[in-house]
C-alpha cells in the first residue's frame, strides 16, 4: 500500500452512507490522519451544513484542522480553518445577480422544452449558490440517500423514452449546453440520472484551486496524491459520474479509486475497488499504519 500525503474524497456515499448516518466512524479515522499532517480534502456538491449537520469543525481538535479543507457546491466554495479553529472562505465562485438569473433561465428553458415537446414534466431546485437541479425523476425520493441508485440510470432512460426522448441523458448534457449559449452562458451540466444540474463550474474547479494552493504549496508531488468517490463511472456514453471531474489536467497524475463495486463503467485512470464505506474507511487505517 502507498503511502500518500494529500486524499480528496467525496463524501455522501464514500465517506458516510447517508447524510442520518453516524460520522463518529470516519471522523476517528481521519483525526489521527490529520494530526500527522495528511492533507484531507472533503470534496463535494452539497454544502458545509450537510457535511456531520455543520459541526465538522466542532468534532476535530483544533490543531488537526489546519490540514482539513472542504471543496463544496460544484466549485462554490473552498474552505479551510485558521489557527483558531473557526471555518474560512478561501475562495469561492459563486455567480452575480445577473449570471445567476441567466443560470435559472437556462434551467427554466430546458424545463419548457422538454415539457412543450415531449410533455416531460420536471421540477427545478433554483437554491443552490451556483447552480440549479433539474429533477428528472419528480415522483422518486431519495429520502437520506442522496447518491446515485444503480437502478436509477435505467429508470431515467426508460421515462424519458415512454415520452419519446430518444436521445437519452447524454442528449440532455447537450440540450444544456445549446440552451446554455442561448442565454449567453457556458454551461457545463452533469448528472446523476435524477438531476441535470446546470451551471458554470464542478468538483474539478475545487480540485484545481486545492492542487495549485495547497498540494503545490507544501511540494506534494501528484504520485502522493489519491482521490476517492463512488460516482466515477460513467452513466452512459458519454456522461461521466460526478466524481469523474475531479479528474482534471492538474491531477489526473494521481491515483483515483471508486467503491461503488461498478468496473466496467469507469474511466481508464480509475481502479474499482467495491466495499462502499467500508473500504475507504479501512483504506484510511492502513494509511494510519505506514
């Protein structure tokens, strides 16, 4: 087992099982981790009151944090904590008012779209700080499993061809992109069957700031480097996971696992290595023991 400097890990679904789950499991794992001076980096699309219900800080030492960051809401937000302890915007991209509205309107115009042409009916979260969810799957609840189901893929398929959308999920990235540039705005969307999300940056825009300021800063070379998610694979041709942006140019040198058991779907520089939370929770005990 190699030893590494800096791990990036989404959270839902790799870390803990759900957003009600304990977290007393891995954040036991991840003090020890951190007090001898690991750089872990939380990275995903949610915000920082759904990561341990907004206590994360409260639950780790106060010298441990320094080496703590946090990459949240698709490129919104990256965050770190100061010597004391208290939770800091290192940066951030979230949009103005105006490219905010054209965000909403371009979400809004592939919610008429679908409806006017294939009587598709959809729902739209407009709350999130730099991008809207445009639910595909309005009658199905997640509850407090937020990730992706592996029946949801077919699911989605199969509703969107009883309305005769043909082109499938990745028809749908690129009905985003076209009605993105209508309204003067490059969107870049993903999905995770349920949603399409619309908006102008991803988990790679948190990757890129935490590779260039932080991982570079304290000479940590890419080879020390890993990343681990359970939504690497690919949805359909096409449509990669959401955790597949955190693949970028800055660090697709480093090494990337994926426990969601799913082999055959993934992207070439990804290792599948199943066991769900399990795995990376022993993968960070064995980290401790190097």
């Amino acid at each position: 087992m190699k030893k590494y400097k800096a791990i990036f890990f989404d959270w839902d679904g790799t870390a803990v099982l759900n957003r009600r789950s304990p977290v007393d499991n891995v954040i036991s794992k991840m003090i020890p981790l951190l007090d001898k001076g690991i750089k872990l980096f939380i990275i995903s699309g949610t915000t920082y009151e759904n990561i341990a219900g907004g206590s994360l800080h409260s639950l780790i030492p106060v010298n441990c944090l320094k080496n703590l960051y946090l990459g949240l809401g698709r490129g919104a937000f990256n965050l770190g904590f100061n010597d004391s302890g208290e939770l800091i915007v290192l940066s951030g991209a979230v949009p103005d008012i105006e490219m905010r509205l054209r965000i909403d309107k371009a979400a809004f115009d592939v919610h008429k779209y679908l409806l006017k042409h294939y009587n598709f009916r959809t729902d739209i979260v407009f709350s999130r700080p730099n991008y809207c969810k445009v639910d595909l799957m309005v009658g199905m609840d997640r509850e407090d499993k937020l990730y992706l189901q592996n029946d949801e893929i077919g699911k989605v398929q199969d509703l969107l061809l009883i309305h005769g959308y043909t082109d499938g999920l990745a028809g749908l990235l690129e009905l985003a992109r076209e009605i993105g540039k209508q309204n003067d705005i490059d969107i870049i969307p993903t999905t995770d069957a349920k949603y399409l999300e619309m908006g102008i940056t991803t988990k790679g825009d948190n990757v890129n700031y935490f590779m260039q300021h932080v991982v570079e800063k304290n000479s940590i070379t890419s080879s020390e480097c890993c990343f681990w998610g359970d939504e690497f694979r690919f949805l359909a041709e096409g449509v990669p996971g959401s955790d597949a942006y955190m693949i970028t140019s800055l660090s697709s040198g480093c090494d990337f696992f994926d426990v969601s058991g799913e082999t055959t779907l993934l992207p070439d520089n990804v290792m599948g290595v199943g066991g769900s939370i399990e795995r990376f929770h022993k993968f960070l005990e064995q980290q401790l023991n190097l």
